[in-house]
C-alpha cells in the first residue's frame, strides 16, 4: 500500500504558475504509474495527466497540453506537476493517484482504475 500527500496548491492570478508535488510513502514508488486528476466544483473529477512506472511516457488532457508537465523523481518518491499559464478554469482540487497495475511504460486515465489517492490540494487562479 502508498499512502500520498500532495502539496504546492494556492491562489494565483491568471498567466502565473504552480508545482504541484505528491510524495509518496514506501519503498516502491516506482512500481506505480501515477495521475493527476482535478475536480472543480459540481463537476467529476478528471484525468489531467498521467506518467509511466519509469517516467517515458506521459499523457495529458488537451486543455493543458503545452501549459502543464508531469513528471517524477522515483528516488525522492515524488510526482510533480508543473502547471504555466493557469487559467481560471483551471481552479479546483488537485488528487494525484497511483496504479499498480500498469506496465513499466504505460499508464491508465480512467480514475476508477487507480488505487490509491491523496487527499487533494486546492488551486484557484483568479480573474
């Protein structure tokens, strides 16, 4: 089992930025694939963007493509999420989770497939 606590959440204005950070607990942070996934507000929660067991590949949703990277640092048992250029749509609670069951180079976007979850940072970005 991985316990997961995120961090690097705030209030920031339209164009700023943030890292978010998600440390993980135990030896085999790097047997997960790992998500970040968001939820504003009376919406579902969804997929943002997800790394492989071994930090190859990575996925995004399109809308933070190309403002958003993901990535991890399995000696520190950490997945990062750099967010640039946030936009006020970008507000809600932050999750990451990780997966156990993906390959070394795959990963997965459906939240129900993921098996363990942080609580959540919030991060709202202003007008």
């Amino acid at each position: 089992q991985v316990q997961l606590v995120e961090s690097g959440g705030g209030l920031v204005q339209a164009g700023g930025s943030l890292r978010l950070s998600c440390a993980a607990s135990g030896r085999t942070f790097s047997s997960y694939a790992m998500g970040w996934f968001r939820q504003a507000p009376g919406k579902e929660r969804e997929f943002v963007a997800a790394i492989s067991r071994s930090g190859a590949n990575t996925n995004y949703v399109n809308s933070v493509k190309g403002r958003f990277t993901i990535s991890r640092d399995n000696a520190k048992n950490t997945v990062y999420l750099q967010m640039n250029s946030l936009k006020p749509e970008d507000t809600a609670v932050y999750y990451c989770a990780a997966d156990r069951r993906s390959g070394s180079y795959t990963f997965r976007i459906d939240p129900r497939e993921y098996d363990y979850w942080g609580q959540g940072t919030q991060v709202t970005v202003s007008s």
